[in-house]
C-alpha cells in the first residue's frame, strides 16, 4: 500500500468548522483557536482521513502547524515503509528507513549531532534525550525516503527551534511584522501546473485560480487531474496556511468537496401506482384484498 487509509464518511465543511469550534475551545492538544484547528482538520481530511485525528496528530509550535513523529511514522508505515532500529538510547538513535519508492537510507542523530546543530542547551535534551533523538531521526528519515507522510511539516521538536514569527497570534487576524512583509507583496500564493509555477499577489486572485479549475475539471468530468493537481500543490497549499490560514482552508474545502463521491439515490419501486393505505385503514382486510386483486407486477 502507497497511500493513506481513506475515511468511510466525508465530512461537510460546516461539521469539520463545528467540530474544530469545540477543539479550541476545549483548550486541549494544543490548539488555541478555532482557525488553528481548522487548517489542521482540513488538511487531515484532505489526506483522506477523519478530521478529527487532526487533533491527534498534530501540534501549533510557535505559530506553526507540526506533526508529530509518532504520526509520521504510523504513515509512513501504513504506506508501506520500514524502519529497522539501530540503536535508541539517551545518547543515539539509529534507523535504516526503506520504501518501495524512494529507497533506503539510514539516518544517525546522536548527542553529538545534537551539540553541533546548537540544541544541546535545550531543556528537553536534557530530560529526555532519547525521544527528542529519536523524533529528528523519523523526521529526517520519513523525510528523506518518503516525504509524503510528513505532510509538509516538522515534528514539534524541530519546530520548537525555529523562533516564532509573532509574539501574539489571536487566530482572528494576520499582521505584517517590522521584519515581515505582507503575503501580498511576497506572491506567496502559488498556483503549480505541468507547464510551470505562477505565484499570485492576492488569496481572491489564487482562490479564483481554483475554481476555475475545479470547474473545468467537474465540466469536463476530469476529477482525476483535480486530485493530481491538489497532490501537485500540496507544499504550495501548506506554505500559504503559515501566512493566510483562511485561503488555505477554503481551498482545501473546495477540493475536498468537489472530489466527494456522489451521492446515490435509493432504488425506486417498480410498483404500479402507490400501495393502498393499510396502517390507518380500520378495514385493513378491505385494504389488503384490493392489493391481491390488483395483483404484483
């Protein structure tokens, strides 16, 4: 198997928008507001999975989505990886990650390592050194073989050492910082084709972009190259979420509707005519001989 497991019941926007309410306001797993957890449930539903393990498998770590490694790891096995351990102990871990379509390699960080990247000083290295080695080595090793199941992100023991682009994210808004330009004058909105890569100054014009594919893809009953485009633009589609949450969200939603299944209507009786009334008839033998005479088709 060379893809994650597909959830039996997709979710509608306003569910995965109720749902992701009642996260941030239950404060748990780290997620603080409603868009936070928003993004994240959008891109776990995007993968194919429940929303809600969003909650589960991801972190906020200085403003940034992350996955965890453990997350990583259960994907990148589930999509037909391994990992044979070397050595996991407070000074090493040691791993050979191989898949069938991206090779081997095998990954070491030890304390050693740790020290010369400058994380040495780190609090947790201290406390607990085995798991913060053994979460670089997965998310090098996942990375570097099969990257898909990193999903675009660090685990949160790297993302912890990246410095925060703000100090105070409400989730309701996004500022430009002394040392930040807006995503406007950056043409952070990228759009990725097979004749090339266009970056956008505004989230309408790349939202627009969309569409118009979405629906010369329905028109054209083409939904196979509506999902090979968003598998396509999948790091393009995570990059705009660090600078506009809600245009990476309203993406994805539109992508994942369009690509739901349709639904079937039940199979309607070739009864001539409607079935006399039997439940309320107080002559219900009355009822139930003009059935037999009428006779079954």
């Amino acid at each position: 198997m060379n893809a994650l497991t597909p959830i039996a019941t997709p979710m509608s926007y306003g569910e995965i928008e109720r749902l992701a309410a009642s996260i941030a306001k239950s404060g748990l797993f780290g997620i603080k507001t409603t868009e936070q957890a928003m993004v994240l449930m959008m891109i776990s539903h995007a993968e194919g999975r429940h929303p809600v393990m969003a909650a589960r498998d991801y972190d906020i770590i200085n403003g940034r989505p992350a996955k965890k490694a453990e997350a990583m790891a259960r994907d990148f096995l589930t999509g037909g990886g391994k990992i044979e351990w070397h050595a996991l102990t407070d000074e090493a871990a040691d791993a050979t990650f191989s898949h069938p379509q991206g090779g081997s390699a095998r990954i070491t960080w030890d304390m050693k390592r740790a020290m010369t990247a400058g994380l040495g000083g780190n609090a947790n290295y201290k406390k607990y050194p085995r798991q913060m080695l053994r979460s670089r080595t997965v998310s090098e090793g996942v990375r570097t073989v099969w990257p898909m199941a990193t999903s675009g992100m660090y685990v949160p023991e790297e993302a912890g050492d990246i410095p925060a682009k703000r100090d105070d994210f409400s989730g309701t808004t996004i500022q430009a910082t002394a040392d930040e330009m807006p995503p406007e004058a950056q043409g952070d909105y990228e759009f990725i084709t097979k004749q090339g890569s266009r970056r956008m100054a505004t989230a309408d014009e790349w939202i627009a972009a969309w569409k118009r594919l979405i629906s010369n893809c329905q028109a054209a009953d083409a939904l196979d190259k509506l999902a090979a485009a968003r598998d396509m633009n999948k790091a393009a589609i995570e990059n705009v979420l660090l600078v506009n949450q809600e245009a990476s969200a309203t993406v994805y939603s539109m992508i994942a509707t369009a690509l739901q299944p349709p639904k079937t209507e039940p199979a309607k009786s070739d009864f001539p005519g409607d079935w006399p009334s039997v439940e309320n008839d107080p002559n219900s033998e009355a009822a139930l001989d003009g059935i037999l005479e009428r006779g079954l088709p």
